[in-house]
C-alpha cells in the first residue's frame, strides 16, 4: 500500500519480486556501471587548452587554462619551498606535460616544475621555488579569446623598495658599488615605503650621500602578459610595441641633465592599472606618461593621439569607446580581484584633481604638437576621458596613442627602428617643452638613507 505521495506506507522495501521489472533492474545496473566507469562524476570533462608562464623580476604568473571552471586545492611546503596544487577533475595529457619545459632557468622564482597523475581524476602539480614567496591563487572567469582561468601569482615575499632603489641608484656611492638595475618598478609587487626611522645626530651620518631629487617621469607601456592589447593585422602585439618604444624613450629621457625615467614594466607580464597609478606616487613621480598604439574596427583608421583624463565625460565616442577598451584590461590581463582594496575605483576627483588635469592638458599639448611632426594626428586637440590609469589625484598624466596597429600600414611604421626612434624623440621634446614652460615645485630634498 502507498500514500498520495508514492512512498511505501507497508514497511517493506520493493524488491524485484514485489514489482521491480526487468526494465528498472536494467537502468539500476546502468547507471552503478557508469559510476564504477567515472568516479569523479562531472567533473571529469575538464580539460586544460594551454598553459602559458610568464616570468618577470617582480613576480612569476603561471596561468593555466581549462574548458571549464577548474576546481584545485594548494599548499605552500617548505624545505625546500614548493607550491603544490591539485587539479581535480583532471587527466595527465600532453598540455599539462609540457609544463617543465616553458620554465626558463632565467626565471627569478621557479627552479622546476612537475605534472603528474595523483590519483584518479587529479593532477598534482608541484612548483619548485628558488625562494619563499607568497602565492596568490584565484580563478578568472572567461574574457576576451580567453577560457576559463586558473592563476598562480609567485610574488616574492621580501619585495624590494622602489623608492630607495632610486635613491640608491642616483647616489656617487652606489654608481661606484654598481647599478641596482634598469627597472626598479619591475622588481616588486608589493610595494611598501616604510616610514623613515627617528633620524641619529647630524655629525654620526656626515658621510651619507645627499641626493637632489631629479625630475622623474613614468613611463607606462600598456598591457603586458595575459593582456596583449591589439593585435594587428600581420600578428603585431600592442604589448610589445608599447614597451619597445617605451624602452626606447626611457633611455632618452635619462641622457637629458636633471631627468630620468621609471618603467612600470620592463619585462611581458600584466600589471594591474592601479597599481601602474600607485607605483608612479610611490616614487614621487613629476609626470606619468602611459604608451599605446590605438585600434578600431575598420583599418583605414590612422593617425596619432593624446589623451587625459576628464572630470565630466569623455571628448568624443570615440574617447570614450577608448577608455572603456583600455579600462577591460585589468578584466583581460587577470586581477585578482580580493586583493584589491576598490582605491583606485573609488578615486573623487576634488580640486587637486581639476589643476592636475589643468597641468596634463599642458603636457599634452606640447606632446601632441611634436608627435605632430613625425605622423599623420588623429585629432588636433587633446581628448579627454575616464582613463583609470590616468588616474593619479597629484600626478600629471597623459595616455599616447603612437599610431593605430590595426591600420597595415602604421603597423609596419611601429614595427620600425626608425620609427619607434622618432616617436620616442618627440615624446621626450614634448616633455622637456613642458617642463621648461612649468617646472616641477620642489619637493623635500632626500638627505639621507637608511
């Protein structure tokens, strides 16, 4: 006897011989075959498409890409430090395998990697260290070509302090010890300017260097790593152009007497917009300059740009088509969105920021009027929109479009030695212009080093 709801209401389980047919033994036994088949259940469709590692001084990202939305679990092991992630759901094949060999032994943190069938359904994969770190692992959802994401972030846990490594680097002592490198910026994540400890009497530091502060300019070449900008139509990666030129015009800067020059990247991997903002304050930055080569969707399209940052709305559709492009970088290259603190995305544009924008205006200009003499402008004024990385409160900053990559033939200029010369020349006239017509206040004068 059953109740309304066709549950037993008798005490007895129903057997085959109290009403079980052939036809439900036959799907009982069906579906116990293909669990016994597929232990993992669901989960066993996943599949990695690539992995890709991209090393750099600053840290090392290890991205693995999958089908569908990879479920891991990971460890940090120490003596010796290894980061060990289990990828459950997921067969040893040959994309996986080829994990060990895309390891350079340039690379500042991994020393080794290997794959390798844990148990049914998951891949054990362990990353040998050179040296602690503090992993930051997440998940990014589908974007842009890109499948579902699965991240490794290496960021050294002792991060070196951009600011002194400046002071350091401009100071006779340190020049005569040797050069702490080209890049500052790219050899830390994680920046952390310490307060200066209560100063000892004037006579015990009497042979400390002096520093006078040089007018510093950030170069910011756009994209980077998982975030390769523009593609062009013969392959080129605005990626790799921007930081070409930017190399370039970072080397001509530091020729010019009282100036010099800071990457936020110097290397092929992605740097958070906010954090290109922070870097450049961390370092009392005078201008911040951020370099791209423009797209859009029809290839007659050419002509340079310079862009700054507007309170009220963008100059143009087509600025605002821009900015909102640029601004998906962070969505593309891959932040790890829960360590972010929402600064640069809650940033209020107050009165700092109106004379700020007054005084990028004022680069800008002169900016634009020398690149106007090396190519063809896409406009003859100065454009304006929400630029999140223009978004320094007491920085001036401008964005230059170099030429559009996806026109045939300004992609063959920026390809060009000549060319990225040029470019870099005019970027560097337009900013001694700027700073001759308006000098830099002065800021305090560093005396000492810890």
């Amino acid at each position: 006897m059953r109740d309304r709801t066709g549950e037993s209401v008798t005490g007895r389980e129903p057997d085959a011989r109290s009403g079980l047919n052939r036809r439900e033994l036959l799907k009982f036994a069906g579906a116990s075959l293909a669990l016994l088949i597929s232990p993992v259940g669901h989960a066993a469709a996943a599949s990695l498409v690539a992995v890709r590692i991209w090393p750099a001084d600053e840290y090392t990202r290890v991205t693995l890409e999958g089908t569908s939305e990879l479920k891991f679990s990971h460890m940090v092991v120490q003596n010796p430090e290894r980061l060990v992630v289990d990828l459950e759901g997921v067969q040893l094949d040959n994309v996986l395998q080829s994990l060990p060999s895309k390891v350079l032994e340039s690379d500042p943190h991994i020393r080794v990697i290997r794959a390798g069938q844990n148990r049914p359904g998951v891949v054990r994969i362990v990353i040998e260290l050179k040296s602690q770190v503090s992993p930051q692992v997440f998940t990014l959802a589908p974007v842009g070509s890109y499948g579902h994401r699965l991240v490794l972030d290496l960021h050294p846990t002792n991060p070196s302090d951009p600011l002194l490594a400046l002071i350091r680097k401009d100071s006779p002592m340190d020049a005569a010890v040797g050069d702490t490198g080209n890049n500052p910026l790219a050899q830390q994540t994680s920046i952390n300017v310490q307060p200066p400890a209560a100063e000892p009497p004037r006579a015990a530091r009497r042979n400390d260097p002096q520093v006078n502060r040089l007018f510093t300019v950030v170069l910011d070449p756009g994209h980077g790593g998982e975030d390769p900008g523009a593609v062009g139509a013969a392959g080129s990666y605005e990626k790799d152009v921007t930081l070409s030129i930017a190399r370039r015009l970072k080397r001509q800067i530091d020729s010019q007497p009282n100036m010099r020059a800071v990457l936020t990247r110097d290397g092929d991997y992605f740097v958070p917009l906010g954090q290109r903002v922070t870097r450049a304050r961390r370092v009392q930055a005078d201008l911040f300059v951020s370099i791209h080569a423009d797209a859009f969707v029809r290839p007659e399209a050419r002509g340079s740009s310079v862009f700054v940052l507007s309170e009220r709305g963008a100059s143009s559709s087509a600025a605002r088509w821009l900015a909102q492009k640029e601004n998906d970088a962070d969505l593309v290259g891959g932040v790890n969105l829960a360590r972010q603190d929402g600064h640069i995305a809650r940033t209020l544009l107050d009165l700092s920021q109106t004379a700020t924008i007054n005084d990028s205006l004022k680069l800008g200009r002169a900016v634009l009027d020398e690149i106007g003499d090396i190519n063809k402008l896409h406009k003859s004024d100065v454009e304006q929109a929400g630029f999140a990385v223009l978004k320094a409160p007491d920085i001036p900053s401008v964005l230059v479009e170099t030429a559009f990559i996806s026109n045939p033939e300004e992609e063959r200029r920026l390809n060009d030695d000549a060319y990225q010369d040029k470019m870099a020349n005019a970027i560097t006239r337009g900013i001694k212009r700027y700073f001759d017509a308006n000098p830099p206040a002065n800021r305090t004068r560093v005396a000492q080093l810890g």
